[in-house]
C-alpha cells in the first residue's frame, strides 16, 4: 500500500460525506422554494375567491340597474300607448320581468359561490402541497445525513482493513 492510500481514504471520505450532506441541504433548499411557491398561490387562490364575490356583487347592482331601466322603459312605452302600466297585462309582464331578473341575480350568485369554493379548494390543495413539500425536503436531508454518516463508516471500514 502507497503512503498516500490513508490519506486519499481520509479525503475521499470527508469528500464524500461532504457532498452526501450538501446534496440534502440543496434538496432541501429546492422543496423549500418549492413550499413557498405553494403557499403563495394558495393566498392568491383565496385573495381571487374574496375578488369573485366582490366583483359578483358589483354585477349583481349593475344587472338590477339596468332591469330597473329596462323596466321603467316598457313601463313608458305602455303608458305611451295608452295602456295602464300597473294593471292586466302590463303589470303581468312586469312582475314576470322582475321574476326572471330575481332567477338570473340568484343564478349569479350561486355561480359565483361555486367558483368561489373551487378556489379556495385549489388553495387547499396548494397548502397541501406545500406541507409535502416541506416534508420531502426534511427526508432529502436525512438522507443525505444518512448517506454522510455510511460514508464515513465505510471509509473507516476501509482504513481499518488497510
């Protein structure tokens, strides 16, 4: 055996141990990153589903608005024609109107709730995610720990044998 072999065994070795347990912080580190990518889309996620409501709402007073309109204007075109607006035929379409403008603003808001809870479900499971992520960086660096510390017994195997 060379008078270099025990120290080459020595530096392979740190090297190796070295490397096994930088390779787990690295992975680590990437699953963090990872984590945190997760965790941020789940807060956009939530700040969207917040933003679908409000917008919703804004709809909702927009859409009345203009039925109100669309309401006083047939109730001018009747009255332009010489028919009562609040009585028979007039007042039936009327209270028709008004029902289907009650069914479309609660459509609107039952849609809007359903896309809601569709994103805050995508925001579940990107905080889901995210914990696996964590969790896959803890285990690449025990294994790179556990990859280190074998290194080390099998250069001291090694030396020993020497």
């Amino acid at each position: 055996m060379g008078q270099f072999a025990v120290p080459l065994l020595i530096a392979s070795t740190a090297v190796s141990a070295i490397g096994a347990v930088q390779a787990g912080k690295d992975q680590k580190r990437a699953y963090e990153y990872n984590a945190k990518v997760n965790e941020r889309n789940a807060e956009a996620n939530e700040q969207a589903a917040k933003q679908l409501i409000l917008q919703n709402e804004v709809d909702v007073v927009s859409f009345r608005n203009d039925f109100d309109d669309l309401q006083a204007a047939s109730s001018q075109a009747f009255r332009y024609n010489g028919w009562i607006a609040d009585t028979g035929t007039p007042l039936k379409l009327a209270l028709a109107n008004a029902q289907e403008a009650d069914e479309e603003v609660a459509t609107m808001r039952y849609n809007a709730k359903v896309g809601k809870q569709e994103l805050e479900e995508q925001g579940l499971q990107q905080r889901m995610q995210a914990n696996l992520n964590r969790m896959y960086g803890r285990n690449a660096a025990r294994a790179g720990r556990t990859k280190a510390f074998g290194s080390l017994l099998s250069g001291g195997y090694q030396y020993a044998t020497l």
